[in-house]
C-alpha cells in the first residue's frame, strides 16, 4: 500500500483528509511541517500532500526541504486560489504536481493523487532504466512540435484553453522544470503545442484518424458522445495518444470510468464557468494553470514511455 504524508497546521483538515484516503493508503499525518520534516528523516513516502498556507513555514518552504530528503516523492500542495501567484513562481523549486484548492472535492482529490503516483511511477522507471542501461536514457530532440486536440463545445471555454496552451509564458519554465525532473542530464529543450480545437468528438475523431496528434483533452459534456465514450475510443484506435478528461462535476462513476475504462493520463475538475471567466481573472489564472500542469505532465510521461519519442518541428 502507497504511504502518504500529510502536513496542514489545522487539524481539522488533517482527519478530513484522513477519512476520505485512509481506506486507499497508509497515512501519516502532521499538523506541524517540522515534525513533518523530522519524521521524513525516518521514513520514505510515496507522496506528500502539504498545505501551502502555515505559519512556522509554508507549503512552498516544507516542500523544498522536503525533496531534499525524498527527491523521489511527488508532491502537491493544497491552497486557496488566492495563492495562485506564490504557487506558479515556485514551481520551478518543488516540483509540485499538482495544486488542489480548498475546500476540496473527494473525487478531484483521489484522481489527483492516483495520477501524481502514476507519473511519478513513469519517472522512476526512467531513471531505473538508466541505470541499467544508459542507452535506453531518452533523448529528448529540440525543438520539438507537440499536437493536441482540444474538444469542447463553448466556443468561450475553447478559446481560452488553447490561448492558455499556446501563450509561452511560464509554460517553457514548468517543462523545463519536469524535463529536469524526469532526467537530470538534459538541456533545456525549445518546444511549441499546436492546438486545434473543435466542438464535437466526431469532428475530432475524424482529424485524429487522418493527421498525427500527441495529446487530446475532451470535455466530458459533448453533443454527439460523452468525454470518456471519445477517450475510450481513442484508446483502442490511437493508443499512443495520451488523453486527459475535462468535467465540471465529476461522481465516482465518472471518476472510475475515466480512470480504468478510459485510462486517461490526466483528470481535471475546473470549477469554472463562461460567465465566471469573464469577470474572474485570478479564477481563469488558476484553471489555466492547472490545464498547462495537467498538459505538461502528460506528455512527460508520455514520452518517459515511448523512450523520448517526439514530433520534430
């Protein structure tokens, strides 16, 4: 059983967290990161769940002395969407996978945490790989081209996802910081995404059969199939193409469809709407951001199992 470390200053949030991932994983829990940072002298996780907002140190600050001990254990971090400035500066220092806001949601909570230990998975077998054999290390070409298919039906949400994908603001930096991660060795790569969007699975089923894509995010509302129907296909006629699932309100059976049915490498809960997104910016920041991280670590992993295969631009 995975072991997980939880680090919050407030204990109730502690045994809420406890509950809903108790029957899943071994768990300890610390209500204090120095404790935390003591006990991780001790023993090894497989993942840390820290809250970003704590007064003796935060998230960011635990998380940084944390991989210091245990480089090998993913991480996330759990804060409000006002923190989401702090949060995308440190990316680069801590390797976080993912940020959940709270209050969070149960389902949002497990897939986040059953796909940090899925792509960790992907990278420690990389790095076992190399050392057996350093000519199965990937080389990662640049620059490099990645395609992707976006479906989503609200022409406003689909703009600004593929704005978000294709602006090269602090995108470069979080692949950097995974290509790191994923192989110490490597340069710093140059890439681009090349977006193309469109609002029915049928359209997009059609373009994927006749042109090369890397990733396709489909939005788990659509008119003329469900999200996880598309993916599923795609699985079986496209299986190098990694996917991930957009869905305002997930359930578990959502949840369990996409994650085993499906096999998505990414599930996304955006707590957004068009209206939202007109007048909130730091909402649209947050989600944005976490499509980009969602994207990024897909296509990591991706590649970490094909061997560093890639489109040349």
């Amino acid at each position: 059983m995975k072991k997980i470390l939880l680090v919050d200053d407030e204990q109730n949030v502690l045994n809420a967290l406890k509950r809903e991932l108790h029957q899943h994983f071994e768990i300890e829990a610390y209500n204090n990161p120095v404790k935390a940072l003591d006990r991780s002298r001790e023993t090894q996780y497989d993942l840390v769940v820290a809250d970003y907002k704590m007064p003796e140190m935060n998230g960011i600050e635990f998380l940084n002395e944390f991989g210091k001990l245990q480089p090998n254990a993913a991480r996330i971090v759990l804060s409000g969407e006002a923190d989401i400035d702090a949060l995308i500066r440190s990316i680069n220092e801590t390797h976080i996978y993912r940020f959940l806001a709270k209050p969070w949601d149960q389902f949002e909570l497990l897939s986040s945490i059953q796909q940090a230990l899925g792509y960790r998975n992907a990278i420690m077998e990389s790095h076992r790989k190399s050392a057996v054999n350093s000519a199965d290390t990937p080389s990662f070409k640049s620059p490099r081209t990645y395609r992707i298919v976006l479906i989503e039906p609200d022409v406003h949400l689909a703009g600004l996802m593929l704005h978000g994908l294709t602006d090269e603001n602090e995108r470069g930096s979080l692949y950097g910081a995974m290509q790191q991660e994923s192989n110490p060795d490597l340069k710093n790569t140059k890439f681009k995404c090349v977006v193309d969007a469109f609002n029915s699975a049928r359209a997009a089923i059609s373009h994927i059969e006749n042109n090369h894509c890397d990733l396709v995010i489909a939005a788990q509302s659509l008119p003329d199939m469900d999200g996880i129907q598309l993916l599923n296909q795609l699985k079986a006629t496209a299986p190098d193409v990694a996917r991930i699932l957009l869905s305002n309100f997930p359930d578990k059976s959502i949840l369990s469809k996409a994650i085993n049915e499906a096999e998505v490498q990414g599930f996304l809960q955006l707590h957004w709407n068009s209206r939202e997104l007109r007048t909130d910016i730091r909402r649209k920041a947050w989600n944005i951001y976490q499509l980009k991280t969602a994207v990024m670590q897909a296509l990591t992993a991706r590649e970490l199992l094909r061997g560093g295969v890639c489109t040349e631009a």
